[in-house]
C-alpha cells in the first residue's frame, strides 16, 4: 500500500491534506518543508495557493452561516459574503452592504468566527460602534465579550503556519486525504 506523507491543515469546519513529494533521496523533510514555506521566509506562491484554494473551498460555508443568522436576527439586505485575505481586520461591512471576513477565521473556533460574522451584520442595522449596535450583538450573542477578548489575545496566532501538522496516510480513502492541488 503507498503511503502519503504531508501536511494536515485544520479549520474549524474541516481538516485539508497537503501532499508532499519525495526530494531526489526518497525521503520527505517536514521541519525543511514546515521553513521553507511557512516559516521566516514565506514562499507566497505556495501560501497565495493554498489560500486562494481555502477561500473557494470555503465561500459556501461563509454565505450559509451569514444567511442563518442574518434570517434568524437581522433580516436586512446586503450585496454579498466573501472571505478577503486581509490581516488587519476581522470583519468589514462597506457602505454598498458587501460583508468582508477574514479567512484566517477559518483558524478560529467556529463561535468566534460566528460572531465576527454575527458583529458584521449588526453593522446594517447600525453603521457604528454606538450602544445600539452592541445591543444588537448581544441580543443575538450574549457572551460576545468573551470573543472580543479571545481575538484580541489570539488573533495573531490564525495563520496558515500555526495550524498545520505532520501526517502519514495510506490512500485516497484516508480520512485525512483531501488535497490541496497545486501546493
């Protein structure tokens, strides 16, 4: 039976395979690979790959979870849903109602990216940070002070790098063998 050897990368919805080939001895070196892409010198060819492959991947999921709560609590228009790659912010809301989240959520429990989606839709109802808007996040999250702090403290750490692990599996049957072509 052939093994794969690689890398699992792990949301908090779903866990990705990423193959690695053997180099010209027929072995494999994780902590190189791990350095040499992910490490001080970031290969961004192969990171812009793998998060343009985990923003497709995953734009259903996003516009699943804003439709839920925005039908459940807010029932307010918006143009649309997307993942951007952004590193500054969490979540945006333009003022043409387009709601932006960060695909580093992905890295996030899902409650946390749940209220960020959650604190975007708050925004078309109000435009601010007023005592109205938190009161919108709070009718629909109570605890969501606890995920303010979480993000503030841990937010650095929803990268790519932090959430990858060696692995070992046998075949495409694998639970872990769903792969990220081209990486």
């Amino acid at each position: 039976m052939r093994q794969n050897r690689g890398l699992l990368l792990k949301l908090h919805n779903s866990e990705y395979f990423i193959g690695l080939k053997k180099d010209t001895q027929n072995s494999f070196s994780f902590p190189a690979f791990v350095e040499k892409f992910f490490g001080n010198k970031i290969n961004k060819k192969i990171l812009n790959k793998i998060e343009t492959f985990l923003i497709k991947e995953n734009r259903c999921y996003l516009e699943d979870t804003i439709k839920r709560f925005n039908r459940e609590y807010f029932n307010e228009n918006y143009n649309w849903a997307r993942f951007k790659r952004s590193y500054r912010r969490f979540g945006s809301l333009s003022s043409k109602r387009n709601i932006n989240i960060s695909y580093r959520l992905l890295f996030a429990p899902k409650k946390i990216f749940e209220y960020v989606c959650v604190h975007e839709l708050a925004h078309l109802k109000e435009f601010n940070h007023s005592k109205r808007f938190w009161a919108h996040v709070q009718r629909v999250m109570p605890e969501y002070k606890q995920y303010e702090k979480w993000l503030k403290e841990n937010g650095h750490t929803l990268t790519i790098a932090n959430n990858l692990k060696e692995v070992a599996c046998c075949d495409k049957n694998d639970r872990y063998f769903k792969s990220i072509r081209g990486a």
